[in-house]
C-alpha cells in the first residue's frame, strides 16, 4: 500500500500583505504631493502588520511591514512639520 502524506503550507497572508503595502507606500511617499495621498496605504500596512504579529509564524514580515509603515508616516509628517513649522 501507498501512504499519502499530506503537506500544510503555513503562511501569514496578513504579514505578507503588510509587507507588501509598507514597501509601496514607502516607494510612492517619495514623489512630492503624490506620497500623501497613500496615507491610508501606511495606516493599513501598520494595522494589517498588527493583525499578522497574531500569527505564530512568519512574524518577520508583519515586524518589517509595520516598522517600514510607522517609519514612513514619521517620515511623512517630520518632513512637514520641517517645512512649516
């Protein structure tokens, strides 16, 4: 007989999709004026890397797509309180 030997794949899509939003953000934040209309794409990135960390794998990504997320939005608005403050 022939054993069948089934094989779960564990993933933290939450961390992933953090990640993924963190790095886009980050990229597009860039580009003066255009980088503040992805303010919700930074507080989603920390909100969703939040959700991940709830994973018991994979946390990495949810660690990086949240310190990405805070570094940009501190980024944003240190960069604005310079220029007008």
């Amino acid at each position: 007989m022939s054993e069948v030997i089934a094989v779960e794949q564990r993933s933290n899509t939450a961390a992933v999709v953090s990640i993924s939003l963190a790095i886009l953000g980050f990229v597009f934040s860039l580009i003066p004026l255009f980088g503040w209309l992805l303010l919700p794409v930074w507080i989603l990135a920390i909100v969703i890397g939040i959700i991940g960390l709830f994973k018991q794998y994979n946390r990495g990504f949810a660690i990086f797509g949240i310190g990405i997320g805070l570094f940009t939005f501190i980024y944003k608005f240190s960069f604005l309180q310079a220029l007008f403050g």
